[in-house]
C-alpha cells in the first residue's frame, strides 16, 4: 500500500511541478534585443597576443563580429543589440 501512495505522490508533483515556459519564440519575445558581454583572465595568455576577435554566428541571423578590449590582465567585450 506505502509503494501505490508514494507512486502516486510522485506522479502528482511531477505532473504539477512542470509547467509550459514561453519560448524564444513567443510573440512577446520576437522583437526584443539581447546583450552579452564577456571576460577573460589574460594573466596566463602568451604575450605576443595583440588583438582579440570573436563571431557570433546563427543560421537565418546576420553574422556579428566583434573585438576584445585587452587591458592589463583582462579581455572583455560587450555585444549589445543580438536578436
């Protein structure tokens, strides 16, 4: 009798647990814009490094390139506006 009550607590919480998430592409979601904005520890990087480039690239999207700012012991970039 403890396996059939604890069976159907399992199959209660898991069917109350999970609920529909909107996605990417939700009509409320299709026109905003993302950010992403990146850091790296360039302490242990080789110093003939000079430049940093990255690539954001999606099929049916424009491709974005972007550069690293290189400071001291950091590289970071920020990509604002991606869809």
């Amino acid at each position: 009798m403890k396996i059939y009550v604890f069976l159907f607590s399992a199959f209660f919480l898991l069917f109350t647990a999970c609920q529909t998430e909107p996605t990417g592409n939700d009509e409320n979601n299709e026109n905003k814009l993302g950010t992403l904005t990146m850091q790296m520890d360039m302490t242990s990087a080789p110093a003939e490094i000079e430049r940093i480039e990255g690539l954001l690239y999606r099929v049916g999207y424009d491709t974005i390139r972007f550069s690293f700012e290189m400071q001291d012991t950091t590289a970071s970039a920020t990509v604002e506006d991606i869809p």
